[in-house]
C-alpha cells in the first residue's frame, strides 16, 4: 500500500491535535524519532511484514510507544489497529509539510555546477523568500552537467537559470522559429 492521500490525512490529523495540544514540538520530535527508528532495517522489517503477526507488532509497538508522547503514542496505536501501518513510511515527509507551512515556510533544493558557499545559499534562500513569501531553506546538490548558473526546485516550481536549462530553452525555440 502507498502513503499517499492516506498518509497525507493522518499525518494532517496529527499535526492540527498537537497543535490544539499544544504539543507540536514533542510530537515533531517523536515524527522524527519514528523516521529514524524505520530507517533501521530490523524495525522495519518486522513492522512490515506481513507475516509478523499482530500481536507480536502490537507487543513491540508498545515498546516503542512508551518511548514516545503519549499523543504520538496513542496515534501509533490506532495506525495499528486500523491496519494502517504503512502510513509511518511518509509520516515525516507529510507531517514536514504541514509544520512548515503552519510556520510560512517551505523547502528545496537549488542545483549547481559547483557546490554553493554558505554565503550564497543563504542569499538565494532570501531572494526565494521575498519571492514566494515564505521562509525558505535550501539544500545545495551538485550537478556538473548544468555548465554554469543555478536550478531551484521549492514549492512545487522549478526556476532554471542554468546554463544548460538557457541554451534547450533556445533551442526549443529555433526549432518553433518559421523560416521564411
């Protein structure tokens, strides 16, 4: 089963009852600690496989539970007993996104030939932000093919000032041109 829409409305629901809890930094925190705790393969094997049964995920959940807000744990549980499970998969990515925007602020990633000085990074970020409206934080990923200049992938945009993405963007336009 995929995340999805799923994964998109639980991680909704959490995230707007810590807030009314006043509860989101600890329930942030714990997000964080279960995507931690899956990225380990043993945990995330016996989580999901199918063949674990669910008394024994129930029995190691509960575990794992205590070490966690008692609002995040009480979530956990009900993913379980709904057979839900997977939605833990893309929590962090989904609960992220309402964090960020509950805070008017987004994040991306900006690719250049080159890695970006702190400095530059920290510019960017700001002119996006001025831009968008937003708080932004970037990510810089080298990408050498780019030539020169700079691809920025935040809020579901992208903006390409690369050279590479300058001279396809021309020659699309050459090969549009009617010669007369």
């Amino acid at each position: 089963m995929n995340g999805g829409p799923v994964t998109g409305r639980y991680a909704r629901a959490l995230f707007e009852l810590a807030r009314e809890k006043g509860a989101l930094e600890r329930v942030e925190a714990d997000v964080e600690r279960l995507a931690v705790e899956l990225a380990q393969a043993p945990v995330a094997t016996w989580l999901f496989d199918a063949r674990v049964a669910a008394s024994e995920k129930r029995a190691r959940l509960e575990g794992l539970a205590r070490l966690l807000h008692p609002l995040t744990a009480s979530f956990l549980r009900l993913l379980q007993e709904r057979n839900r499970l997977d939605v833990l998969r893309d929590l962090r990515r989904a609960f992220r996104q309402h964090v960020l925007a509950d805070r008017n602020a987004t994040e991306g990633w900006v690719e250049s030939p080159r890695p970006l000085g702190p400095g530059e990074l920290v510019q960017l970020a700001a002119a996006l932000g001025r831009l968008l409206g937003k708080q932004v934080a970037l990510e810089n990923r080298v990408r050498p093919e780019l030539i020169a200049g700079v691809r920025v992938f935040v809020d579901n945009k992208l903006i390409d000032q690369s050279a590479a993405g300058r001279l396809e963007a021309l020659r699309g336009r050459l090969l549009a041109a009617r010669l007369a």
